[in-house]
C-alpha cells in the first residue's frame, strides 16, 4: 500500500489543498458567475413572461376598444339617421307653413289690387261721365250760339 | 536553469513518471507542478468570471452568451433530473463547477507550454527536468479531491434529502439479512465511487499525456495535431462524465430506500 501511494506521489496535504482550491473556486464562481447569470436569466424569463402577459392584456383591450368603437359608430349612424329625419320633417313643416303663408299673403295683395282697380275704374268713369256732360253743354251752347247768328 | 522539455527528451530519452513533478516546498507542504496549473486555472476562471460579471447586461454580449448558454443549460438539465428548480438551484454550483473546473484544467493542460517549459535541476550528479506547468489531472492528488468533494457532496444530498438515520438505513439494515447483504454493498459501491472517480479521470488524462509526449517523441510534426483535438475532446468528455455522474449519485442518494 505505501509503494502505491509513494509511486502515485499521494499526500493528504496535496489532497487538501485541492479540496479547499475546489471551494475556493466554487464560492467565487457562485458569487461572480452563476448567482449572477441565473438571477439575470430568471429576470429575463420573468421579463418576458410579463411581456406577453401585456402584449395579451393590450390585444384584449383593443378588441374591446374594436367592439366598443363598432358600437358607438352603429349608435352615432342611427342617431344621425333620426336627427336627419327630424331635420327634414322639420324643414319640410317650415317650408309648408311659409308656402302656405306666401299664398294668403299673395291672395291679400290680389285681393287689394282688384279693390284699388275697382275704385280706380269707378273714379275714371265718373270722371269721363263728368268730362262728356261737359263737352256735350259746350257743344250744345257752340251750336245755339250758331243757330242764333 | 530554465529549458524546454523537448530537447531534453531528445537527449535522454521520455521518461514518465506517476507521481507529480515536485518544483518547490512552502512551509515543509511540497509545491508541485499539478498544484501551480491548478491555481493559474482557477485564476483564469475568476478572471473570466469577473469580466462577465462586470459587463453583465439584459441584453447579452458574445461572452455573456456564451456562458448564459452553459449555465442557463446545466440548470434547465439539473431542474429535469431533479424535478425541482429548488433542489437545482441547490445542488447547481458543485455541479457546475466540478464540470468548468475539471474542463479548465484538462484543456489548460494542452497549451503550448505546460509541460514543456520548466527548470534543470541535478540530483544525484544528474541533471533531471522538472517542468514547471503539468495537466493537472494527471496528477492523481487532484483528483482525488475531486473525488472527494464530490462523494462529500452525495452524501450530504442524501442526508439532507431522507434525514440521517433513514439515509443511513440504505447502508445498514437490520430487517433481513438479504437486506444486511445489499446494505453492506451499497456501502461498498459507495465508497467504491471514490475511486472510480479519481481513477477514471486520472487514467484518461494521463493516458492522453502520455500519448502525445511518446507521439511528438517520435513524430513532432503534423501526427500530434489530430491527436491534440482528441484529447480536447476525451478533456470535455471526461469533465462531462465527472459532472453528470455525480449528478445522477446525488439524485440516487436523495430517493428513499425500498
């Protein structure tokens, strides 16, 4: 036993040594490597996890945004639809009662001018009746004034 | 007096030895060339962890990547095997770094250099060479260690997982002697894994660095190169197998016994 461990060159002290430069670097590695490089890699997973959570979170939202847009849209056409209507009859009713008031007023005016045609009608032919009467005594004193010469 | 390995070879002929170049002494602990390749690893690993922790960023840059791709998917394999992120997280840095640390030194261990750069020293009126970086697994110090922080830790996943006494039950049960038999061979096998794993990466490694030293010996041109690919990937594998092995032993060692 002692030749093989002399031929090996076997110490305990070598061996020691090695097991405590294994711990050495295994503690150093922990600390500067691997804590490192694991809690990075679990934050990126993390990070990533999150990411799509989000990105999912942001689809849901904007569909609801889609439907909710389609929604109001469908309100706001038939809503303007209606008000257009209302527009309409309302117009259509103005226009009427300005038509029908165009008519009387236009029938009053008629009526009026007739009246004034009328009275003129009337004053001229007094006036003509006046101017005949008129002429006929002149022309009647004409024609007894050359009887009596 | 400073030399290259190569020259030296072509002089004396190769020489392999099991035991590990021994280049200094510290307080009376000796210093060898295994140990000093170990520790200019790890210094490259820190360092490239520091770089990435600097610049660490959501948005990854290529060297963040590269290893946000090796941890993020040793943690998501660990999670399958273990069927819980929590044990995963938990048992994620000695798996992790038993892969990166054995991958390191085994791959470290083909640079230029290492091996082949190191001192002349005489010993006995000979003058020997002794270099001054070697593949650290080819030393079997090394990996026993490992070995032993990984046993360490299987044990520790099964008694924290079932509770001391239930976990030791697995090894020595009373119930039946049927029981008592498989007990005691559970305990064997257990302890039979200490070796497996400091053996099987020690005799890859070594095998691969005697391979290239006899090859280049023979052939320094052109041959070595397909071999060196080779040993970079009998490197990832082996890392690879130390690391999923004592994955699988600690997901064993947490289920209950029957």
């Amino acid at each position: 036993m002692e030749d093989i461990i002399k031929a090996f060159g076997i110490d305990g002290r070598l061996i020691l040594i090695q097991i405590v430069n294994f711990a050495i670097l295994m503690v150093a590695l922990v600390y500067f490597l691997y804590n490192p490089i694991l809690n990075m890699l679990k934050a990126r997973e993390e990070k990533i996890v999150q990411g799509i959570k989000d990105a999912e979170a942001a689809a849901a939202a904007k569909a609801s945004a889609d439907a909710e847009k389609k929604v109001i849209l469908t309100d706001a056409h038939t809503e303007a639809a209606a008000v257009n209507a209302r527009a309409k009859s309302a117009a259509d009713a103005t226009a009427s009662d300005i038509v029908a008031k165009a008519q009387t007023d236009a029938a009053a005016v008629m009526a009026d001018a007739a009246l004034k045609a009328q009275q003129l009608k009337l004053q001229a032919e007094r006036d003509s009746q006046a101017e005949i009467a008129k002429t006929a005594i002149l022309a009647a004193e004409k024609i007894l004034t050359q009887k009596n010469a | 007096m400073l030399g290259i390995a190569t020259a030296y070879a072509a002089e004396v002929g190769i020489s392999v030895k099991l035991a590990p170049y021994i280049v200094g002494e510290f307080l009376g602990v000796p210093i060898t060339a295994t140990m000093l390749t170990t520790w200019l690893t790890m210094a490259v690993l820190i360092g490239l962890a520091f770089l990435v922790n600097a610049k660490i960023a959501t948005v990854p840059g290529k060297l963040q990547s590269v290893f946000e791709l090796i941890i993020g998917g040793v943690y998501d394999y660990m999670s399958e095997v273990l069927e819980s992120k929590e044990m995963a997280r938990k048992y994620f840095p000695i798996i992790m770094t038993i892969f990166l640390f054995v991958l390191a030194l085994n791959w470290v261990g083909l640079l230029p250099g290492v091996t082949s750069i190191g001192l002349y020293e005489v010993h006995d009126g000979a003058e020997h060479f002794t270099p001054l970086l070697y593949p650290a697994a080819t030393d079997l110090n090394i990996t026993i260690g490992f070995a032993i922080a990984a046993v360490v830790a299987i044990q520790l996943a099964g008694v924290l997982a079932l509770g001391l006494f239930k976990y030791a039950g697995k090894f020595i049960n009373f119930h039946s002697p049927i029981g008592f038999a498989v007990g005691i061979i559970e305990l064997i096998s257990e302890l039979a894994r200490l070796i497996s794993f400091s053996f099987r990466l020690f005799g890859n490694i070594f095998a691969g660095k005697v391979l290239l030293l006899v090859v280049l010996f023979f052939v320094p041109y052109v041959v070595p190169v397909p071999l060196i690919f080779f040993e970079v990937f009998v490197g990832f594998i082996q890392a690879f197998v130390f690391a999923i092995l004592t994955l699988f032993f600690i997901k064993l060692a947490m289920e209950a016994p029957h």
